[in-house]
DNA sequence: AATCTACGTAAGCAGTCGCTTACACTGACC
DNA sequence: GGTCAGTGTAAGCGACTGCTTACGTAGATT
C-alpha cells in the first residue's frame, strides 16, 4: 500500500496511470506521449507502477500492454479515504466555520 | 499539492499528521511519541509538513505548537478524488463485474 | 538465418531522503 | 546574568530516485 502511495506520489507516474486508465496501451504507446524523457524512463516508470500492483501487464507478441489495476486503485482510494475519516471531516466543519467568520 | 502528496506518501509524516489532527501538540510531544527515532528527525519531518503547508506553526513562549492545515488537507483529497473521478467508476464497475463473474 | 521491432534491465550519475550527531538560538526560571 | 528546557538547523552519511546511455533478449518479418 505504500508502494502504491509512493507510486503515486510522482506527477509523471500519475499521467501514465492515466493513460492505461480506461484502454490498454503498449509500452511504445504510452512512451510517445513524453517527449521530454526517454522510452527507458518510462519503462522504469512502468515498473513501478507494476510493482505497486497499480497496473497490470499482458503479452502479446513483441509487445507488452499495460491497463491500470482497479482492484489496487480502489483499494488506495479507500485507504485515503479511512485516513481523511480519521478526524477531517471535523477539520473540514472548523475551516468551513473559520471562513464563514472572516467572511463577516 | 505535489509537494503535500509527496509528504503523505512518508508513514512516519502520516502518523505525524493523524497526531495533531485534531489537537495543537508541541514539537517534543510530538517527538516523544516516537521512541525509535530522534528528536531532530521529528523536527525535519515536521518542516517537510509545514512546508507543504499541511501543518500550521503556533508559538507559546519556548514552544511551537503544531497543528494540521483542514483547508490544505481538504485540497489535497479533493484533488486526488477529482483524479479518481477522471476514470476510476469505470474501472471498479469494470472489476465489480470481474469478480462478480468469478463467482459464477 | 539474418534482421528488425518492442521492450526490459544493468550501470552510472546527480540529486534527494531520512536519519544521526553537533551546534545555535530563544524564552523561562533562578 | 547564568542555566535550563524547547526547538530549529547545519553537516555528513548511506540509501534511494529519476534519468541517460548501452546492452540484452524475445518475437515478428524478410
């Protein structure tokens, strides 16, 4: 789950991620998206994404296709979203109420 | 928010977090919840929190009281559920159906 | 078989991280 | 004023990161 925070953590992760959002993609593919990095980088990149289980990897021939992962994607949502639980909501009331009085 | 998602994806700043979530704590008290690590490893985790503005710094004489930023926590969850929300109900319709198709 | 395409991976590099120890500073207390 | 408690910060260290270049390898194409 860490691996999956960390993972996330960094922007260019994040856009791949995106990418393999809704359609599967050959690692070619989603490295001509970037063209300020190299197709190594993102292949890095790729690993661990693949490492934080947030994607997964299919053959297919020559080529490798990557899609994102729901099951882990949800469950790092959820992980977040317990810890927000943890106490936010009433943060949130307290900012909300912070700004209501400096708008007075 | 890069800044603030790279501070969460540490535990210890996490747990930092989640301690002055809902109460103001002094550096020391802070620290001295954790007895596997320095006090000035403490303080530095708590610089990263505060420049990623998800603490706010209070001085009371010799002390610093800590406490966590609701108007930046809430920013950095809406802006990774406005991440989730760029494809993520598609893909958990998609992995509910899976495992619902496992299950036959 | 030779070669090309698609990809991972090793090596190396500069930068950052999380940590420790050592020091500096600022208020409280005598 | 002198000391003490509370705290940030500089220096240094080993580990890790994100990147590049260079190489290796499996499958498609000829």
């Amino acid at each position: 789950m860490d691996l999956a925070l960390k993972a996330i953590a960094e922007p260019r992760r994040r856009e791949i991620l995106r990418l393999v959002w809704t359609s599967e993609l050959a690692a070619t593919d989603i490295a001509s998206h970037f063209d300020d990095v190299t197709r190594s980088a993102i292949s890095q990149h790729l690993g661990v994404l693949r490492r934080a289980k947030l994607v997964a990897e299919r053959r297919d021939g020559n080529r490798r296709l990557y899609r994102a992962n729901p099951e882990e994607l949800v469950a790092l949502r959820t992980f977040l979203e317990r810890y927000w639980a943890s106490g936010l909501e009433r943060l949130q009331d307290a900012a909300e109420a912070a700004q209501r009085i400096k708008e007075m």
